[in-house]
C-alpha cells in the first residue's frame, strides 16, 4: 500500500529463501516481457522506453501497476532483448526520501546495462541462454584451495602471450596463455577485484584518475563492459555477458574455480546529494541505513550503506548471488566489508543476521564458497573469527603477526638488539589461528593472507618503511599508516647487494610460511613475480603500468616463480599441511594435523622457549589424520633471528631420517633431496626456514 514502512528482516529465513530468480527485474514469456519492480513507499512507478540508438530519445512512456507487496509491474511485447529502458518514481516528499519524478533510474535487476557519466545509464534487456558445453563448477575441496587475488584487466593487460585485442579483457582471462600460467602456478581458484557494473566517483574524475579497483557498484546483476572486447561492447550487453560466461567456462575446463570480489555494503549513489542512479530514486528510505531525519549512518566509509536490516535489501542481495551462482557459474564470493551485511536494525553486528544465515544454507548457493572480509568502518566494525558455519574469513590477524614476525621484529632487533616478542604468536598462526577459529568452523575457516589488493606488494613490503601515495592526489594522507613492512636499509630502489639479496630471501619466507601454514593462501597477482607498485601501498586510482603485471620478469624474479611454485607443489602433495580440524594433541581426530613442537636443540618446547625474544627458532611436526593418508608427516623449521643458528633435529620414536624439500636460503629451489638423520644438525643462516618429509 502507499506509504507502507519496510519491515526489518524476521529473525527467520523463508522470507529470504522463498522468491524465485524470476520474481524481480525482466522476465520473457509468451512474446512479451514483464517488468516487477519493488518500491514500497513510492506513489507512482513509469516504465520509459528509449531507442536502441540514442539513449536520450524516449520512444514510450507505460505506467506501472501495483502487484501486490511493494511489487510494482508492467507488461508489453516492447520488452525484449535489446530494449533500452529505465524507470521513473514519484512518492513522498519528507525526511528520508528523495524521489524525483524526472530522475531515469535503473533497473536493480537488470542484467545488461549501457550509457555513462554521472546518471546517464540506461538499463537493458538481454537474452541469458548460453551453451556450457557440458562443462561444470570443479568444486575443488576446500583444504586444496589456493586463492590467487586479481585485478582482471591488470593480470591480463601486458600479457606478451594474449592477442592485444584480449588485454584487459574477460575474453584476456580465458586465454590459454593466461590459464597456463595459472595452472602451471598451481592456484585453484582466480577472485576477481569486483567486476559488476561501477562507476568513478565525481572526486577521482574531477582529478583525471579512475576508480580502477572497482570498488564503487552501479548494478549487482551486471557485469561491467569496460573488461570486455571491443567486439562485444559494439555487439551489445548481451554479448557482455556471453563473453564473461565463456570466461568461466574456460577456466571451469582446466580445473580453476572463479570467485567474485562483491561489494553489496554500499553502492556509487554516495551520500546525500550524490548521484541518483537506482536504489536511493526508487525507495531511499528502505534500502540505504539512514536516522529518522534522513541523514546517513555510513559505516563504510564510502558515503552509504546499504540497510541489510530490511526484506528488499537482504533479497536483493541473496538474487543477485544466486544470479552469478547459478546462471554465471561463479564458485565463490568475496564479500567487501562483511560486516556491514550482517548489522540489524539498530545497526549492530550479529552473526546469526538473517541474511548471513541465508548466505550460508540457500540450496542456490550449497557448494558455493563463501569469504567474509570481517570488518567494516562503523561501531563494532572489527569481527574477525565472529562470522558463523559456512563463512570463511580474511584473517587480519595471520597477517599482522607474519608480518611482525618476519619484518617489523626484524627490524626492532636491529635497533634494540633483541626482538619484541618469542614465536608463540607466529606459531598459533601457522598452525591454523585456533585462537580465533571455534572447533566447529576449524582451521580451513581462516583465509590466510599477507599481502592484499590494498596494501604493498609483496616485494615493497620488503623495501619500504613507509607509504608513498602522492599520486593519489590526496597528499599521502590515503593508505594504511602501520604497514609493518622493513625496507632493510634502504627505503625503496637499491643497487646494494646485500640489501637485495636480505630482501629476497625475506620473500622467501614470507611465501614459505603463507604456503605452508594451516588455513586457505591466498596469493595476490603479480607477488609471485616480486611486482612493485612503487611504495603505493593504494593504489585504487591508478590503471596505467603501475598496477598492471609486468611479464617481463628478471632472473631472480624467475626464481621467486619457481619458489612458489615448489611450495605450492609441497603443500599439494602433503596433507599434513592442509589439515581441515584442529587435532590438538590427540590423533583421534579425522581430517586434523597432530601437532608437536620442538626447539632448536631437538628437545620439547618449553614455556620459557615460547616467550623469550632472544629464542626464535622452532620446529613444527605435523601428521596427518586424514584416511588413507594418515601417516603424510612433515618437520618445519623455522628461524627468526638474524644470527646463525644451528638446529639439531629431533629424534621421534619410529622416525629413520628427515628428507629436505625446501628450504629459502636457495635463490632458486634446490634440485637435490638430502637425507637427514635423528639427531642430525641443519646450519641456517639468520631467518630462514626449511621442510622436510618425515619418514
């Protein structure tokens, strides 16, 4: 009815998991197609027309009709594929609402979309048939998943082995010189920065720079078509869509799952007096958090929130899931400021939200991986190891303490002479965060990290102490502050060789421990080359050569490749790395790792070995439980002092030796496997790390 107030979300689910896919948006049957829209508090819904050519000339004008429940509807044989069309409303004129009769607003169901500039879009009719050519989702189990992190026209822009009229494309991904080098890598899965339909915000453009990361959605149902070929942009939205699906299904034909970087907490309408594109012309009350005059509870930082404390907000977001899901194929969501997604209506964080609920049990999504970024801007923002079953969770936490551990400590102990804390921190992180992750949820909860889109690359996390975004235009103040990184004596470009050469090997065992701890890795694109980005730790308005890859790599970048590769080899063929369950110190746990711990000496680690700064080495023990492969046991050493250090080798009670299979005092991965006795000693130089297999 007019005027009929959104209701908050019922503390059950069906209301949420009930409504079809075809409910919403455009629906073709029978030689016609029918427009449903929801709008709860507006007075009058139009459907305007437009010709396909010029997206100003609009050829008709159709009143919308009320169907019942907030749903406004129209019929017409105009609606079919190809059609332009956008939607005017009119209702209250009060606190909290902003319609205006004369704004053309999208469709937010609509799958294909065309125009540009600040609210100039027109919303577009597609056909969704394709043929998957009986290829399927991989469903790659969740302890074998390895997470490479990309932009997709930055992973694909200067590929020398893709045709230039691919770089930067959907159609550039799906490339074979592109899939080969990801499976030659050995990652399961590519977790695209977003890539439904954005816009640049007026401020970057008002600078000459672009919203490049993408962060900043116009539409959850559509793919954007700036990362399509020019072939299919001239073809239409609909061939936008073809291309993005012949993506996935090259990707699904070599084995490699595709997870989407979504951002549903809030959209480029900004704040009051921003644009007006769709959700805040069609009901702003219902669908943005907002106080009782109307003025904006922003907690995320980018001048809205989307209120997922409403039916039309929290549906919206479960159809548009289901959507790339089912009919896209998509194996994964990445969701951007989770937390924002499950705050109620009094805008407070709970796990048990009816929508993260729903995420988490839609049979839609059953198989679907599903990625909390655990924290948003607002009160309660921070909720790492907070989220419920069936999430999985960037793990800050992993990635401050390796970090610290194996840079900003390093550099204390430089200045102090002896490092801030022991390895009891590191220790917990490397066996799969416990201390964060319930029983329940388990080690396979924690998406382990150490680099991210945002933040510096791998390689100048080693070579700069501090931040360098002057090029964002916003005098450096943009970007993390505390980046717990140690440039080793020289801050950025260096000639000098022992500087260098501290810093690969710094990567070294930031990749070793990333590849070989307990949890889910993810890689960020570019790092298993050493990509530098120039100190920009930022770098979210730049689409030029600083955040595309390079594939011209040097010879020591080579090696790096070649290091990772190694581990990710070692972490595939050793499960007693990918333990799914905390086994604690008991073996009968299924699908766990029994875990022991030793000091350099060989000898059990003691509490006074767990704290004391000056006593940074230690060696990890892993078994696995896993069924058939129970017996698969793996010995870690890891050294995190700068002095030399010789480490005796344990004796373990039906142990014959201790093969070498990796180490990162190699520039380049060792060919050789030296056997090692009990008992036996292992030189390292200062922080260094090397694993071996356990016969």
């Amino acid at each position: 009815m007019p005027g009929t107030q959104t209701h908050a979300l019922s503390p059950s689910i069906p209301s949420l998991l009930t409504p079809s896919l075809d409910d919403l948006g455009v629906r073709l049957h029978d030689g016609v197609g029918t427009l449903r829209v929801w709008s709860a508090h507006a007075t009058a819904l139009d459907l305007v027309l437009f010709d396909e050519t010029d997206l100003d000339w609009a050829t008709d004008t159709l009143p919308m009709h009320r169907a019942g429940s907030g749903v406004w509807e129209v019929t017409t044989p105009q609606l079919r594929p190809g059609t332009r069309y956008a939607i005017r409303a009119d209702g209250p004129h009060e606190a909290g609402h902003t319609f205006n009769e004369q704004t053309l607003l999208l469709d937010p169901y609509g799958r294909g979309l065309v125009g540009g500039g600040a609210e100039d879009w027109r919303s577009v009719v597609i056909d969704d048939w394709f043929d998957w050519q009986g290829v399927t989702k991989p469903h790659t189990p969740m302890d074998a998943t390895v997470i490479y992190e990309a932009h997709l026209k930055g992973l694909t822009k200067r590929h020398p082995g893709i045709p230039p009229a691919l770089h930067g494309t959907y159609a550039g991904l799906g490339h074979a010189a592109m899939l080969d080098h990801l499976c030659e890598l050995g990652v399961t899965a590519v977790e695209l920065l977003p890539v439904h339909a954005f816009t640049a915000e007026a401020r970057l453009t008002s600078l000459g720079l672009s919203n490049y990361w993408g962060y900043n959605t116009l539409n959850f149902f559509t793919p954007h078509a700036a990362y399509a070929t020019a072939e299919s942009r001239i073809a239409g939205p609909g061939a936008v869509v073809r291309e993005f699906k012949e993506m996935v299904r090259a990707l699904h034909a070599r084995g490699l799952e595709v997870f989407l970087d979504v951002v549903y907490n809030h959209t480029a309408e900004e704040g009051i007096g921003g644009p007006r594109t769709s959700l805040r012309g069609l009901d702003n009350r219902a669908y943005y958090r907002q106080q009782d005059d109307g003025t904006y509870i922003d907690v995320t930082g980018c001048g809205n929130a989307v209120d997922t404390s409403t039916d039309a907000s929290g549906r919206l977001v479960l159809d548009s899931l289901r959507y790339w899901a089912v009919d896209m194929q998509v194996d994964g969501f990445r969701f951007d400021l989770a937390v924002t997604l499950g705050r109620d209506e009094h805008h407070t964080f709970t796990p048990d939200h009816p929508l993260l609920r729903a995420i988490a049990d839609d049979p839609a999504l059953a198989g679907v991986k599903k990625i909390a970024e655990p924290w948003d801007v607002g009160m309660g923002g921070w909720q790492t190891g907070g989220f419920g079953a069936g999430w999985l969770e960037w793990n800050d936490r992993y990635r401050d303490r390796v970090r610290n551990f194996w840079l900003s400590d390093i550099d204390y102990a430089r200045r102090a002479e002896v490092s801030p804390v022991g390895v009891g921190g590191f220790a917990t992180r490397l066996s799969g965060s416990s201390n964060t992750f319930s029983a329940e949820r388990g080690p396979l909860a924690s998406v382990n990290f150490i680099t991210a889109h945002d933040g510096f690359t791998m390689r100048d996390l080693v070579s700069y102490d501090v931040k360098h975004n002057l090029g964002n235009g916003e005098l450096n103040r943009d970007g993390a502050d505390t980046n717990r990184s140690f440039n080793h004596g020289a801050e950025g470009p260096t000639d000098d060789p022992g500087i260098l050469a501290t810093r690969r090997k710094a990567i070294r065992n930031l990749f070793g421990t990333l590849l070989l701890s307990a949890g889910v890795p993810m890689i960020t694109a570019g790092d298993e080359f050493g990509r530098s980005q120039r100190g920009n730790n930022n770098a979210y308005c730049h689409d030029s050569a600083l955040t595309w890859l390079s594939w011209d790599p040097a010879p020591w970048q080579q090696d790096l490749h070649e290091h990772v590769r190694r581990l990710l080899s070692l972490r595939r063929d050793n499960p007693a790395l990918r333990p799914a369950r905390y086994a604690h110190d008991t073996e009968d746990v299924p699908n766990a790792s029994v875990i022991d711990w030793y000091d350099e000496h060989g000898e059990q680690m003691s509490h006074e070995r767990w704290t004391n700064p000056s006593h940074r080495t230690l060696q990890y023990d892993a078994r696995s439980t896993r069924g058939s492969e129970a017996g698969n046991r793996i010995l870690l050493i890891v050294h995190g002092l700068e002095r030399p250090a010789t480490v005796t080798l344990p004796r373990l009670r039906g142990v014959t030796g201790f093969i070498s299979l990796w180490s990162s005092v190699d520039e380049r991965p060792a060919t050789n496997q030296p056997r090692f006795a009990p008992g036996a000693t292992v030189s390292l130089p200062g922080t260094a790390m090397q694993l071996f297999r356990v016969e």
